[in-house]
C-alpha cells in the first residue's frame, strides 16, 4: 500500500514537472469556474512558480488566493465570535501562513490592522484558557496532561507569566516521584538516571543534586 501510495506521488510530480505554466493556468481556470478556489489556487501557484510572468496566472491567483484568504479570515471571525479561542487563534495563523506563501510569487493581499488587533485579544484569551487548565491539571497531578498545555503556552510566549517553571514542574516531577520511590526501594541505579534526567533540564530542583550524589 505504501509503495502504491509513494508511487501515486512521484507519478504527480512528473506530471506536474512536465506540465506547462500555460496548461496549468488553463486548469486552474476550469477548477475556478466551478468555484473550486482552493485547488485553483494551488494550480495557479504552479503556474507561476513555473513562469513568474505567466498574466493569466497572476490574476488567477490574486482572484482564488484572495477568495482562500478570505475563507481563512472568515473561519477566524466566527471562532472567534463563538469564542472558540483554539481554533480561531490557528485559522488566523493558517491565513499568515496562506499570506506569506502567495506573496513568494508577487501576490500581495492584505490582513487588515483590525484583524491583526482581534488575533492578539483571541492569542491570549486561548493562551489564559491552556494557562488555567494546566493549573488545574498540576493540582490533579495530571502532569502529561499539564505539560501539554504549558508547551502550548511556551510555543507562542515564552514568558508568558511564570509558564517556563510550570512546564518544568509538569515535565520533571513525574522523574523526580519515580527517583524517590527508586531511592527508598534501593534501585540506586534506576533512581541516578532519573535524578540525571532532571538535572539535565534543571540543575536545581528541589533536592536532585544531593540525592543523585548519595545514589552515586
């Protein structure tokens, strides 16, 4: 199946590489017809990797990206009027993302400052949303569960209040229970190497150090 699969790919990159700008716009023309903007789009994008200077495929794709932009936006603005914070926050990025992806072949379409200024109000209502769930997942000592979020948190602001500490906490009190329970039990070797994963991350927690040189 993989084979196939693998095979199916290559066949449409031959395909495409021996394919005309000219026959590709013409393509992507006949998808737009029949309101398809997304995969015009990318046919029109083609087009013009191939020839840059291609006039159909330039107003092509302004017309289609402009349309696909739009559908990004649009999925932004009711996300986020359903409060929907997660997914309006990653449908504004997938329109960045769109944005810059078009304008590498001279399609400049712009994000408005107002939506740019609604992105930065739903970023930290969903980062406050992931913040307060891993508070409460650390309290239940869910600690995978917490990492996730506090990782999420990390990805777009790294100082977001005091989130670094938190995933630390998430990610290194699971080694820390298990190089304890290693240590009372006398598995002085298994509770070294989880004392060394820790301190690998953070040098300081809590009493690793110490502990790690009395199972040494």
């Amino acid at each position: 199946m993989k084979k196939v699969i693998v095979l199916l790919i290559l066949t449409s990159l031959i395909i495409v590489s021996c394919t005309t700008s000219k026959s590709l716009a013409k393509k992507a023309k006949k998808m737009e017809d029949i309101s398809q903007y997304q995969s015009a789009s990318e046919l029109y994008f083609l087009s013009l990797k191939k020839n840059p200077q291609n006039i159909d495929a330039l107003s092509g794709m302004k017309r289609t990206g402009g349309n696909v932009l739009k559908n990004h936006l649009n999925k932004f603005s009711t996300a986020k009027l359903n409060e929907n914070y997660k997914e309006a926050t990653y449908a504004f990025i997938d329109a960045v993302a769109y944005q810059k992806k078009i304008k590498t072949v001279n399609i400049n379409l712009p994000i408005s400052d107002f939506q740019k200024q609604d992105f930065k109000i739903v970023k930290n209502e969903y980062l406050n949303q992931e913040y307060e769930t891993g508070l409460k997942l650390i309290e239940k000592e869910q600690f995978s569960e917490a990492e996730i979020k506090f990782n999420e948190i990390f990805r777009f602001d790294k100082d977001y209040k005091d989130v670094k500490e938190l995933r630390n906490i998430a990610y290194l009190e699971p080694y820390y229970r298990e190089a304890e329970k290693n240590k009372t039990n006398r598995e002085y070797r298994k509770a070294y190497y989880s004392y060394q994963k820790i301190l690998s991350r953070v040098p300081d927690y809590k009493d690793s150090k110490a502990n790690c040189n009395y199972v040494l």
